[in-house]
C-alpha cells in the first residue's frame, strides 16, 4: 500500500536533515505522555473527518513543520502507531516497533489466529536511521491488526493490557478488538463513557463511544485496552548538535509497570487459565457485574449509576454520528464509480478481513458494528425498565413513567437524525432515524451494487432507478443472510459463489433471522400492555 506523501520537488539537504528522525532524549517522561495525550484529546476533539485533515488543521500543533504538500494517510491498525510515531518524531522521543510477527500454530490469515501471535522482530529507530516521513511510510506497509494479538503476559510489546480505571485509560490508550478493528481513546466523560477515534482504509477518521461492539476474547487474542509500553534508549552517545547516537531500545518489564493489569481477560477476583477465561468474574461493590457495566462503573469512579434518559440520547447520537460515518463511506464507492463495475464471481476469502477494492469500498465490518450498537440500545433500554421495576439502584430516575419518557426521548432523537442520499439519477432521498433502522439489515455492505440498495431500498418506487442487471440483484437478494448477521466472523471461508449463497445460511453464509433492534415498538408494547419480544435479552445481572 502506497503512504499517500507526495512532495512537488526534491527537498534540498537542509530541509531532508529537518526531516530526519533525530532522537533527543533517552525515555519518555511523565511530561512527555502528558502532552501525547493532549496530542490525541485535541485530534479528537476537533471537527476532522480524515487522517490528512487531522494532521492538517489547528488540532495538530506540528502541522506547520510538516513538509509542504505532505498527505497523511493511516488505516485502523495504522492509527495508533501513526500517532505515537509522529509525536516521537517532532518530539525527539525514541521509538521502537514490532516488524513481523508469526503465528502461533496453523493459520489462514495471521490478522485471525485462534491462538494469538510471537513477535518475529522489531525495529530500534534511532537517530539517522529515517527520516520523519519514511518512518511513517514503513509503519503504513508494515503494521496490521496482528502486531496487537498477543498474550498479556508477553514482554518487551509495545503495548501492555492496562487496569481498568480512569488514571490507566486515558487519552491515547489503544483498543484492541479482535475482530480486526483498533481504536485510540481520546476522551472519557465524567459518566465513565469512553470515547474514541479510528481510521479506515478510505483514510476517513471516525469518533465513537466503547461499547459492545467491541468484543472480548481468550488471552492470546490480546483484545482490549492497552497503553504504550515505557521504553529507553541505552548505550547511545550524545553528539556536539545535540542529537543521541547509536545505542539500544529497552522495556520496561511488566512487573515494573504501576497500572499493568489482566483483570479484562480473567476477572478481578483471581486469575484462572486461560481456557477458563470466559467465566471469569468481576465484582462491584460485592456484586458480581457484567464486564461493560465494570467498565463503565470503573470509568465513572467505582460505581455503576444510569441515567436513562441521559443514557438512550447519547447512544442514538453516537447512532446517529455512526450513520452519518456509513453515509460518507458509501459516497465514496459511488464517486469512485465502484458500483458500475461488474459483480465478482466470487465474494473475497472473508468479507471482513481483506484487501484492494473491497477492504477501501465495502462496509460489512462498519454495518456489523452499527448494527451490534443498535442492538445494545435495544437491550440496554429493556434492562433499564427491568432494573427500574424492581427497584434496582443502578438507575438514576426521578420521574413517573419511565417507559413514556424513554419513549419521548427516543421520539425527538429520532427525529433530530436524518441523512439524504442521492438516487443513481441524482434526485435525494431522505432517511431518519427509524427508517435506517427499519432498513437496517436490508442495507448493502457489497460496493457493486446501486446506492439504492446501500440504503436498503425494497419499494419499486425508490429502486425504479438503480442501474444493477439481474446478476446483481441475485446477488443482493443471495448476500441477505449475510446481512442479517451481527457477528463478524473473521476465521470462516466465504470465498462463495452466487450458487453457494442461494443454498441459505451456514458457516460463513450468515443466519437465517436478524436479532430484534426494534427499541421503538418494545417500548410502545410496554405502554401498550403487550409483553416484550422473546428475542429480547434479558437483564437478569
């Protein structure tokens, strides 16, 4: 993959000498993540929506230094090691990386082991040995999502599974989730919501709220939260200009890391083997928790209190702010005419985990992931009036009719989200809220098929102009199980064919049903007197 710097002319030897990646200091200090983090917080906060625009704008305060006409460009295994790399480099901070990294036992894809990863080799950047911008470019080729699949308990990483409290995550802290996707925290909210950004390969920088859809895992995936492994140059020399010279990185050790912790892999009571670590538990306040209800209680300062309301109007937000992202993602296929070129034979070894055309233009990852937060929404509204009903102190409600009010906030949410997309002939459709969530698993993730049906148009009105031949719509119609599925299955074959698909659901060919995400009709059965689905999970903890 090419980085996407472009410089108009070569730069003469002063300016190549200011691009050098020269190494000033011997170890980070408490001073210098502190301004890491403030680094991330103000990319964060700002308005940019890619990569370049980020590294371009008011939020970056080395923008300037940047070489003229430079593109930044990072994918969601990139983001983190950009970030940390960039801020090394105009920092003079050093900075080592892992290269290579092999699998451990047989694998097809070594983004997915089952079994985690070993570190093959890593990287020392010392003074002289890159420039600023070559640096970046070698992280872009070099780093995916299997440098981050590694067992807690390994050594010299360069990230380390972190405790679970507010001093410990904080701006800058990576998450891991094991299906592929990597986020870096830049905020956490008085409340204990955890905040983040993340790239895409279509360079476009995103924001969300942690949750769900990002899933644990078995130790030696390595899934979670993780901060950056403190790291020293030693046996360097310092030259007359100043810079350090030559020398070795080392690790900290894990037993020497203050806020180094396992408690997300097996629980904060006592540590089981590893094949034991779904049944780990976690305790709050004597009471044994769900893990993201521990996560969010932590965050928010020991203990776990909802505000419903508060609740239900910032995860449609985060909904709406996620709908708005897809809404982007697809334009971009379609600008970039995708959907004109012919149906592959073929769906790619794995939908979720590939390469070229389909990794930059598809959105099954993106849709799985909007719809396992629609989902949570569902379920965290039913575990709200549950716990409610019974009295349960976890929910801070003061008013009388906590079903009704849900559903007013739900309403005006609702309302307040609407997109407008355009039709293959140009004129717009407008969608809201509720009926992107009615479309929700008819919307199409595969970049060769008409933007109607990106949006999940079924009336013969709206799909009068999309320009498919019937091979795609058989296509469409065939990938429907595949929609209907939440969980992103990155380790399955799907390599399948238009005949393999028309034979229905089955390893790797999706499921049958879609899960209910329906909080408006849940909500109107209560008031109703009508009991809720039985799909609906359960808010028995």
């Amino acid at each position: 993959m090419v980085f996407g710097l472009s410089l108009a002319a070569p730069e003469p030897a002063a300016a190549q000498d200011a691009l050098s990646f020269r190494v000033m200091r011997e170890a980070w200090t408490e001073a210098d993540e502190r301004g890491f983090s403030e680094f991330v917080q103000a990319i964060g906060n700002s308005n940019c929506r890619t990569v370049a625009q980020c590294m371009a704008s008011p939020a970056n305060p080395f923008a300037r230094s940047d070489p003229p006409g430079t593109a930044w460009r990072a994918d969601c295994a990139d983001l983190p090691y950009f970030l940390r790399a960039y801020y090394a480099w105009k920092r003079g901070l050093p900075f080592s990386y892992i290269s290579a990294v092999s699998p451990k036992g047989a694998t097809r894809d070594i983004r997915y082991t089952s079994r985690g990863n070993d570190i093959a080799s890593r990287r020392d950047i010392l003074t002289g040995s890159a420039s600023g911008p070559a640096l970046l470019t070698d992280l872009r080729n070099t780093i995916s999502s299997a440098m981050y699949r590694l067992h807690p308990d390994m050594e010299n990483t360069d990230l380390y599974p972190t405790r679970i409290d507010r001093k410990s995550i904080r701006p800058g802290s990576v998450l891991y989730d094991p299906n592929g996707h990597l986020a870096v925290v830049y905020k956490v909210e008085d409340d204990g919501r955890i905040l983040f950004i993340d790239a895409h390969p279509d360079n476009s920088l995103t924001r969300g709220t942690y949750g769900r859809k990002f899933v644990r895992s078995s130790p030696g995936m390595g899934a979670g939260f993780k901060n950056w492994r403190p790291l020293k140059l030693e046996g360097a020399s310092r030259t007359p200009a100043g810079p350090l010279v030559g020398g070795r990185i080392v690790f900290a050790k894990n037993a020497e890391l203050a806020d180094y912790s396992i408690e997300q892999y097996f629980g904060n009571v006592a540590r089981g083997e590893d094949r034991q670590w779904a049944s780990g538990t976690f305790m709050l306040a004597g009471q044994p928790v769900d893990y993201y209800d521990y996560v969010r209680a932590m965050m928010g300062g020991g203990s776990l209190a909802y505000e419903p309301l508060a609740e239900l109007r910032n995860m449609m937000r985060a909904n709406c702010e996620d709908i708005r992202y897809r809404e982007e993602a697809v334009n971009i296929a379609i600008q970039n005419r995708i959907n004109l070129k012919p149906q592959p034979p073929r769906l790619p070894p794995n939908i979720y985990g590939t390469e070229g055309e389909w990794e930059e233009f598809s959105t099954p990852s993106r849709d799985a992931r909007l719809k396992a937060s629609f989902k949570e929404l569902r379920d965290q509204v039913q575990r709200f009036v549950e716990w409610h009903a019974v009295g349960d102190k976890r929910v801070h409600y003061q008013g009388i009719n906590l079903t009704l009010d849900l559903l007013t906030t739900y309403d005006v949410e609702a309302n307040a989200c609407v997109i407008t997309y355009l039709r293959s002939n140009g004129t717009p459709v407008q969608l809201g809220y509720e009926e992107i969530r009615r479309r929700m698993f008819l919307m199409s993730f595969d970049p060769y098929h008409c933007i109607e049906r990106r949006w999940g148009a079924t009336q013969p009105a709206e799909l009068a102009t999309c320009r498919d031949d019937p091979v795609k719509a058989e296509w469409y119609a065939a990938e429907q199980h595949l929609r209907n599925q939440i969980d992103r299955t990155y380790d399955a074959r799907m390599d399948f064919t238009l005949f393999d698909l028309k034979q229905g659901p089955g390893p790797g060919r999706g499921v049958a049903a879609a899960p209910d995400i329906d909080v408006r009709a849940y909500l109107v059965g209560l008031i109703n007197g009508r009991p809720p689905a039985a799909a609906a999970s359960s808010a028995a903890r």
